[in-house]
C-alpha cells in the first residue's frame, strides 16, 4: 500500500515538474543593459539635480496575457546607464539625487524626475513584417529649487530590430529595446530646448547669468 | 568506403560552389573624386524606414572592402562614428537632405568633431536585401538503418541598394550609386542537404565598393 502511495507521490510530483517546465518554456525574460554614448554639444548653463527613482532603476516590464506568451521585460539597468549618461553631458553640472524632495542640495536650479509611463512591444509573427518594434514613453518632470513645477512633458522612444539579425527572441528585443532606448535620449536631448516652458527656464538663467557677470568684473 | 570519401568530395565542392548571382552597378556622378591625404569616408545606413532597415553588416561589408589607407581611402566604421557623434545622426535626427548639413554645423562641437574626424565624404546607404520567391520541398527521415534527406528547395534573393555620397566639405551632392543584385540558390538533398548559396547581398556589397572607390579617389589615383 505504502509502495502504491509512493508511486502517485512520484506521479503528482513529476506531473508538477512538467506543468511547471511547461509554464517556464511559455515565459521569456530579457534584462536589458546597455551602455550609452555621451551626446555632443554645448551643455546649459544649469545645475540640475536628477532624481532617478527605485521604481524607475529597477524597471520591469511585465505582461502575461491570453494572446501573448509571458514576457518579464527588466529595462531599468539601462535606462538608469541612459539618463545619467545624457543629463550629465546637458548641463553644466549634475548631481544625482539619491532622494527628492528631502536634502535638496543648495544650487541646484532644476531637479528632473523621468517616470516610465508606457512599454509596448510587437513580435514578427503578430505585425506580418519580420521586424521586432518597441515604443516607451516616459513622463518627465522638472522642479526648481522650491519643489514647484516647472515643466511636464512627454517624450516617445521608437526601436526596432529585423529578425535576420538576431538568434533568439530574447536578444532581437533586447536590441530593439536598446535601439529605443538611444532614440530616447536623443529626442530628451535636442527636444529639451524645445518645452516652452524650459527655454523660458534657462533664457532667464542665461540674462541672469549675463547680468551678474559685469558685476563680477567690476 | 570509397563511394563515401567520393561522396563527401562532392559534397564539399558542392558546398564550396555557390548559386548565380548577377549585380548591375549604376552611377550618377556630378564631381569627380577628391578624396585627398588625411581625409575620410563614413558609410552609414538609413534606418528611418518603418518596413525595412539597411542591414548592418551590409554597411561593414562595404567599409571593410572599401577601407585601404596604402590607396588613400580611410572609412570610419559606422557604429564608431555614431556613438562619436550621439545624437546627431540617429534614425529620428540624422540629416536627410545635403541642406540639413547646414543646420548640424552650426553647432560648434559637431563641427569640430567632424574635422577632427577628417570627414570629406558621407555616404548614406539605403536598401535592403529580401527573398522574393521560394519553392520546392526537402523531407528528412530517421530510422534504425539511419538518416537522410531528399527532395529539393530553391528560393531567389534580391538586393537594392542606393548610395548617395555627400561631399561634407562643399556642402553637395557628388552623386549616386545603385547596386541591383540578384540570385538563385539552391539545395538538392540526396541523403545530405547540399546548399549551392546565392551570396547576392555579399556581391552587392563588393560591386558597390568597388564603384564607390572609383567615385571617390581622384582620376590618377583611381586608376592605380
């Protein structure tokens, strides 16, 4: 009796082994880490604080829906490496908030909060064109010294992969990823200037800088 | 024991040989060549189509095969000048006209870094390289007596690329470039699959080289 009872023990045992081996094989996930380049240009004349979040660091994309196969999608190592890499070479000094809005450090003309608002993605077989695509867009946020808003805007990153390129789905997503993740830096860099309320932001910096200048010299 | 050394002689002759591809290079040229000492080349891919995307290492392969400093040409590998120049010439902001050049130059870092670089000509590559057809059938089979394959696949490739090259000092269109490339490869299974590969992308890519290395050197220098 003792020998049968084993035997269902080793029965719902390894019946447990493949459901949960079948389930792992429907699951993918891809830890995205890359490394950026620093843009080239001349950097504002500010000195921002930017506040990069738990949340946000350690950012993972999760989707497990009926038409789709279960996707655990870790973006935050690399989209950490991208926003300090591009704010740092934007101003003319940052410094990076390990908390916000308490010990706000004296100088700091801005403090910059980005926040993952969305990530899609498309596979091969769901669009019929053999590329992988991903969209991320990201809510920013810019306070000045007092904790007040000064501007909120919006900014849409694109990236997209062929599969010729790649070997698995894991890594063909991983590029696009990254591939969306530069285009986000690029358009937080040359569309920063163009947020109304930021340009009015460092115009006044600057004639106050230029104002303060003939003083210094005198 | 022979027929099987014999068997595998043929199969890797066969592998060796490869399927038929034609290429036909076409060139519109509104200045001769004046790639000089110390100047460079970058060969980038145009990236801003949501259909298709210059592949990589086609742009390698057209660097690579072009690169020869002892001839005086100097290509800056794609991603090396990319990175250099973040984010001025990503798929959202690279230039797409000569005149946005202007607009890029009036940044004094991008400007200095472009000299620094010795940039005399961009060349932008656009295209792809697609199976247009495929037909045939290969069935594999494994038993106790052993394995094999039979049956026979074939499936046709073409390539259509256009290089424009920007001449980055004047400011102008040199000229361009088309490469058209086509092939078919095939692959009779008997017992082993044997693939007779059409490399058109690979042709393409060397009929391009070899045209654009033509195009940018000076007439004497070219002919060297």
């Amino acid at each position: 009796m003792n020998r049968l009872l084993n035997g269902f023990g080793a029965i719902r045992y390894f019946t447990l082994v493949a459901t949960v081996s079948l389930l792992a094989a429907c699951s993918h996930t891809v830890s995205v880490d890359g490394e950026f380049p620093a843009p080239v240009g001349s950097p504002h004349p500010l000195t921002v604080g930017v506040y990069l979040s738990d949340d946000f660091r350690q950012f993972t994309y999760s989707e497990n829906r009926d038409d789709r196969e279960e996707w655990n999608i870790n973006t935050g190592r690399a989209q950490k490496n991208l926003f300090e890499t591009v704010l740092g070479s934007m101003f003319k000094e940052t410094v990076n908030l390990a908390q916000y809005p308490s010990n706000l450090p004296q100088g700091v003309d801005l403090v910059i909060v980005p926040e993952v608002r969305e990530l899609q993605f498309t596979m091969p077989r769901e669009t019929r064109v053999n590329i992988f695509e991903v969209w991320i867009k990201y809510d920013m946020h810019a306070y000045n010294q007092q904790g007040d808003s000064v501007a909120e805007w919006v900014i849409t990153a694109y990236g997209k992969t062929p599969t010729a390129f790649l070997k698995s789905q894991e890594a063909a997503l991983a590029q696009a990823i990254n591939v969306a993740l530069r285009d986000a830096g690029a358009t937080l860099y040359t569309g920063f200037e163009r947020v109304p309320e930021l340009q009015a932001f460092i115009a006044s910096k600057e004639r106050a800088l230029s104002m303060k200048q003939p003083g210094d010299n005198e | 024991m022979k027929f099987l050394s014999a068997f595998f002689s043929v199969s890797v002759l066969a592998l060796l040989s490869s399927g038929c591809t034609t290429v036909v290079i076409d060139e519109y040229r509104r200045s001769t060549g004046e790639l000089a000492l110390g100047d460079s080349v970058v060969i980038l891919g145009r990236r801003h189509s949501s259909d298709y995307e210059t592949e990589p290492d086609l742009i390698d392969c057209v660097g690579k095969t072009l690169h020869n400093p002892s001839a005086g040409v100097n290509v800056i590998p794609e991603q090396q000048f990319v990175d250099a120049m973040y984010p001025w010439f990503e798929p959202r902001t690279a230039p797409m006209h000569i005149k946005s050049l202007d607009k890029l130059m009036d940044i004094p870092d991008v400007r200095d870094r472009m000299e620094k670089y010795g940039v005399k000509y961009i060349v932008w590559i656009d295209g792809s390289t697609e199976t247009t057809s495929s037909a045939g059938s290969i069935g594999c089979s494994i038993g106790t007596a052993g394995a094999g394959c039979f049956g026979f696949g074939t499936w046709d490739k073409e390539s259509d690329y256009e290089a424009s090259v920007w001449d980055f000092r004047d400011q102008e269109l040199s000229g361009k470039i088309s490469a058209d490339a086509q092939g078919t490869s095939y692959m009779p299974a008997i017992v082993v699959p044997i693939p007779l590969i059409a490399r058109v992308q690979n042709n393409a890519c060397k009929g391009m080289a070899a045209q654009l290395q033509e195009f940018l050197l000076p007439p004497q220098s070219a002919s060297r």
